[in-house]
C-alpha cells in the first residue's frame, strides 16, 4: 500500500529525538535557582516571561520526568518516564527508565545517546546536531528564544500560567512550544513542543531540585565493545 502521507513525518524515533533535543536546549537556556518571584491571579505575559528568566538563572537542576509524544499521522502515542539532570551552558543527561532505557547525555560539545540494550552509541557534535535540525540555535538562549517566537499569554489561573510560543519562520522540528509555570513557586512543571505535522512530545516535570551537579556528570566514555555511530557523517 502507497503512502498517502506523503511528507509527513511517520518515524517515531526521530520525532522523539528532535522534539527531545529541541526542549532541552529549551531548558538548559533556562536552568536556574528559585527566587521569591510571585504572580498575580490576572497578570501579564512581559511579567510571566520575567518571571520564569529570573527563576531560571544558569544554575543546575535534576528533576524526574514523564513524556507524551503523540504521532497525528499515525494516531499513535508513546509514554515514557525517567530522570534528567541539567546544567548551564548547555549541558545535561536524560536516563529514561521506561519503557526502554537509554540516554541522552551532552557536555555542551559532544552530543552521546546511548542504547544499553542494543549495545549501540550515537555520537556527534553538540552545536552542528542542534543547529542543523534539533532547535539548539534558537532555544540555547533566552533572548533568542523573543527574538524568534511570538509569545502570547495562552491561559492562566490562580496557580498557573500558560505561555505559547510560536516560530516565526516555518521549521519542520518545531512550530510551536506551550509552557506551564507555577504561580506558587515559579517552576516550569510542564512543556509541550508541536511541530509543523502537529505531532507533540509532552513533558510534565516533578521533584525538582537545584543544587550543584558534579561536570563529570555530563561526560561518558562509551563501553569496551559498544558499537558507535557517527552522527556527523
């Protein structure tokens, strides 16, 4: 049978990678301590996008983490669940523990996702993976992040607060990016990505914890005998 879906995006795993990759340069640019920041019930979206920058400060967290990543074309979703760590500029480690596990670990350079259970590691620069399709070029900074969305208040309540950010040139990775952030406590606790073909990869974070995060925790040295795959080639 011929695919009538022609141009759409139907690979799962890629979906997965570039929307991943895509909100981790999200929110690495952002990462950060906790200040006493408060929000009003009604407030405005300069004071929100305010906020999170002054929470968000170029610290390190952990945080454990759930994630939604839904395919339109195919109407099909896949769940998974693990734990990340982050560090600024640029560095961080997700360990997914479910359904399958793997890693994505980068030093702000290097760029390694690790498969234990293939016995299989993609490797590559950090900088030229993002840039040429991961969304790293315009989410590794604050200020590029304005300078090349349209951000709109999208809702809001008495706890929370909802931002959405819309790409101002079409790209294929990502179109668009909604953001909760807690009014009590000013923590992003929840992030969803669309791209161009409405797949969405949702994110929902829990017991986040800022404090120092050894730099060795962003390296990896690959196991005697694993296979690696260059991603640069």
């Amino acid at each position: 049978m011929k695919n009538k879906n022609k141009g759409v995006n139907l690979n799962p795993r890629k979906h997965w990678l570039t929307a991943c990759l895509s909100f981790v340069f999200f929110i690495v640019l952002s990462s950060g301590g906790s200040t006493a920041w408060a929000l009003e019930s009604n407030d405005t979206k300069e004071n929100i996008l305010a906020a999170i920058e002054k929470t968000y400060t170029g610290e390190s967290f952990e945080a454990g983490f759930t994630q939604i990543s839904k395919l339109a074309a195919l109407d099909i979703s896949e769940e998974a669940i693990g734990s990340a760590a982050f560090s600024h500029p640029g560095k961080m480690r997700w360990q997914y523990h479910q359904p399958d596990r793997h890693e994505i670990i980068t030093n702000g350079i290097v760029l390694w996702i690790y498969r234990p259970d293939e016995n299989q590691v993609m490797q590559g620069d950090a900088e030229a993976f993002f840039k040429s399709g991961g969304g790293g070029a315009f989410l590794s900074d604050i200020s590029l992040v304005r300078k090349n969305f349209d951000i709109a208040l999208h809702s809001q309540t008495k706890e929370s607060a909802e931002l959405k950010l819309v790409a101002k040139k079409q790209m294929a990775d990502i179109s668009s990016i909604i953001i909760r952030i807690s009014k009590v406590n000013m923590l992003i606790e929840k992030v969803t990505t669309i791209n161009a073909y409405q797949d969405t990869t949702t994110f929902e974070f829990f017991n986040i914890q800022f404090h120092d995060i050894d730099p060795a925790h962003f390296e990896f040295k690959p196991p005697k005998g694993v296979s690696i795959i260059d991603m640069n080639e």
